[in-house]
C-alpha cells in the first residue's frame, strides 16, 4: 500500500489513478467530518469536492515531513467554516440500523446503542473547540500532530484540548450516570 504522500506526487505527476484513491481513502470520512461542521449532507459532499479540487490543484506537493490526510482535512475545514459561521454538532451514527443475529447480540447491541446515545449527547454538550479535537483524535484517527495542522494550533494546545475535553466529557457521562470502569 503506498503512503498518501506517494499517491499525491504520483498524481501531480500525471497518474489519475493515484488522485483516485486518494478520493477513495478519504472521501466518506471526509464528508462526514464536513457534515458534523455543517449539519447538511448536501453541501458537506460538495465541499468534499471542493477540498480535494483545491489540494489536487496545488503545484507543489505537500512538504515531504507534511501529512496529505491533515492538509485536506484543513482546507476542508477552513472550507466549511467559510460556508457556516458557527460549528455544529456532527451526526450521530449510532443511528444507524444493525440488524443483531439473536438475542444475546440484540441485547448487547442495543446496550452499545445506550452508550453512543449517550456519548453522543454528553459531546453535543462539549464546547466546539473540545468537541472538535476529540471528533479528530479518536474519530479521525488523527494524530497530535495533524490534528494541530488542522486546527491551526501547537500540539502542546491539542494535548490540552483533549485533556480538558476528556475530563469535561467523564464528567458530563457521569452526570448522566455513564460508569466508567478504570
């Protein structure tokens, strides 16, 4: 499997297979990272667009110590924050259907489907800049590092972001009556 980095030289050479899978890597979870900000499927699958149009129209490649997933994620995002003012809650995919093979897996499924419920409201109540950086750390699967190139940010903000995020998060669970076992 070749790196994101791999790919982007290789399309900014003239391979538009390697853009391709680039779309292919990022799109969905791009899209639905642009959908939390946004609240519009619509419009967050066109600003998808956008963002890849825009990195894929650069002349230069991404610094070879850059990271091609945290740039599109930021232009992505600097996109959405043109488009809507404010930041809003992302959508809950805990909504999901899943269709439990019996009774035991029902059971448990919809214990899972309690807590992501309750996860998801306990964020809802976060302030945006936690709610962000938690959403790009443990959703995104994102780094310190990449995490500070998107927000714009030094990693030493991100790792108090996520600190004070995680702590206001237990606390808000907890209020709810979410245990959780250290």
């Amino acid at each position: 499997m070749i790196s994101d980095e791999t790919a982007y030289c290789r399309y900014l050479d003239g391979d538009e297979s390697a853009a391709e899978l680039l779309v292919e890597r990022y799109g969905d979870a791009l899209t639905l990272y642009l959908n939390s900000i946004l609240h519009d499927l619509q419009e967050a699958e066109d600003l998808m667009v956008e963002a890849f149009a825009q990195v894929f129209a650069k002349e230069s490649p991404i610094r070879k110590d850059g990271c091609f997933k945290a740039h599109l994620y930021k232009t992505a995002r600097s996109l959405a924050l043109r488009h809507s003012r404010r930041l809003r809650l992302f959508l809950p995919l805990a909504d999901l259907p899943l269709e439990p093979q019996d009774s035991a897996l029902a059971e448990t499924e919809l214990f899972r489907t309690e807590q992501n419920r309750q996860l998801y409201r306990a964020l809802a109540q976060l302030k945006k800049e936690y709610r962000e950086t938690l959403y790009l750390v443990y959703f995104e699967e994102m780094s310190y590092r990449e995490t500070a190139q998107v927000l714009g940010r030094t990693e030493q903000q991100v790792t108090n972001l996520v600190h004070r995020g995680k702590q206001r998060l237990k606390q808000l669970l907890e209020r709810e009556g979410y245990e959780h076992a250290e």
